[in-house]
C-alpha cells in the first residue's frame, strides 16, 4: 500500500512538472523574481538544490538551498504584508530525501511516520527541529518571514526549516526586525509589485554538533515597481555577530557579495532594476 502511494505521489509530480525540488526556477515559479530573472550563480554552492516551496498545492517563495552546509543561500519572494498570526509548525522539505516523496512541505512526524522515513534519511541533506534545540545566543532566523506575507497559508509555507539560518539572537529581534518591520514598510511606499531576494553568506563555524552552518552576514536586496514603468531599489546586510544593520544601494551589495563570496560578478535581479 505504501509503495503504490509513493508511486503515485511520484507519478502526480512527474505528469504535473510541479515537484517542487527543481532543475531550474526560470521554468518552475519564475513568479517570485523580478522579470522571472533569479540572481546569476555566482552563489550557487557546491550541492545545491533549488526548491519552488509548495505548501498546500501553492507555490509560496523560491529558495536556493545548500545541502551540504544545510542553510538556504537565499529565498525569493513577494511582499505582501497582511493581518495574521505567527505560525507555530516547522515543517521540512520531502524532496531533499527523494524525487518518490511528497512534491509539498511536510512536517517531520508525517514522514516518518507514514512514510517510513528514518532520521538519518531525513537530516542527510537539511536541517531538522533537533538541530536548533538547545542554542546559545542564537535562534531560528527566517530568511522570507512570515509577517511579509497575507494570510494564514502563505505565512504557514514560511515556517519550513529549508529558509531558516542560525541567526543572531540579538539582530533577529533588534535591528533585523526593525528592517522586516519598519524599514520594509516605508521604502515600499508607491510600490505596486515589490521583489524580495533574502540570503545568507556562508561562515565558517556550525552548530549541532558541525551539521548546521552559521552564515557570517545576512544580507536582503529589494526591486519594487512604481508607476509609468519606474522602478526603484535597495538593500541591507547585517554581520551576524552583532545587532546593526547598513541601509545600502543594490549596487553596493552586489560589490560587497562579490568580495565576501570571492566571485567575478553577482546579479541579484535582472539589469532593468536600479543598481544606485
């Protein structure tokens, strides 16, 4: 019975081309990237996995995720901020354990439970609860939060470990906040669609015992559209270390991305949105 469960699964996902750990997001959920445009791979990890995060038959947000460090590189999103309440379930991602498993978020229990999954099958290639138990200074830090969001099954589809960093405990609810909650309102004003690009730079201490990566900085690149085809950006980056962000162009944290990843050139949304 279970076999012929996972085959259907299998086969659903396959006939619908919707399974949500993808090859490409330009032909999966272009949607959350400005111009469907996703940043150059200049970020890319060594094993990546980019997921369209599907929670309840819904795309909600794009993250490129780092199997090996287990973090999100970054996550992709609309801001839409609405009414609502914090969620309270985590869930993970079925398909980092396989292409046979539910193409939608599941919580942990679920899949080892009805699905036979062992631990160790499960925490392979992403993080699970057990690695954020018993932090010092540290807490779970949602790269898309859920409070940029407007109901309750979109603020939901945020609670899923694959866009959760080691964060800070003082930035997440100092000045990190302040930019999720403040900051984001008041540069928005006159946007008709704004983009969202939140990512964190890989660093070089772990947590749960070297499972889990502690990013060095976290970093959010904005493009929102106004009227008569205007456009207009910015950003913030955040040493993750210490509660203080900097309010900077686009252009300024592409050229600090480009530094802190040794790369040649990062793109984070397509040429058309502003740089200065």
């Amino acid at each position: 019975m279970l076999l012929l469960l996972l085959l259907q699964i299998s086969g659903s996902c396959l006939w619908l081309g919707r399974c949500e750990v993808v090859t490409s997001f330009e032909s999966s959920c272009p949607q959350f990237f400005f111009k469907e445009t996703p940043p150059n791979e200049a970020l890319e990890p060594n094993s990546p996995a980019r997921i369209c995060q599907r929670y309840q038959n819904q795309y909600y947000f794009a993250t490129l995720y780092d199997k090996d460090r287990r973090i999100p590189v970054y996550s992709a999103y609309l801001y839409q901020p609405g009414p609502g309440k914090r969620p309270k379930t985590w869930m993970v991602e079925p398909q980092l354990i396989g292409s046979v498993y539910p193409s939608t978020m599941e919580r942990e229990w679920t899949l080892l439970k009805y699905f036979n999954v062992t631990s160790e099958q499960l925490s392979m290639n992403q993080a699970v609860l057990k690695d954020y138990k018993n932090l010092t200074g540290l807490n779970r830090g949602h790269l898309n939060p859920s409070g940029h969001h407007p109901d309750n099954r979109s603020r939901t589809a945020t609670f899923t470990l694959t866009n959760i960093v080691p964060q800070n405990e003082k930035l997440n609810s100092g000045a990190w906040k302040n930019y999720e909650q403040q900051t984001m309102i008041k540069e928005t004003q006159g946007c008709d669609t704004t983009y969202v690009i939140v990512g964190a730079v890989p660093g070089n201490n772990y947590i749960a015992n070297g499972r889990v990566n502690k990013p060095s900085h976290l970093w959010s690149g904005v493009c929102c559209e106004l009227d008569n085809n205007k456009r207009k950006a910015w950003a913030v980056i955040a040493e993750n270390d210490r509660d203080n962000i900097q309010l900077i162009t686009l252009g300024e944290l592409e050229e600090t991305l480009i530094k802190l990843y040794g790369r040649d050139q990062v793109s984070l949304f397509d040429r058309d949105c502003p740089r200065e």
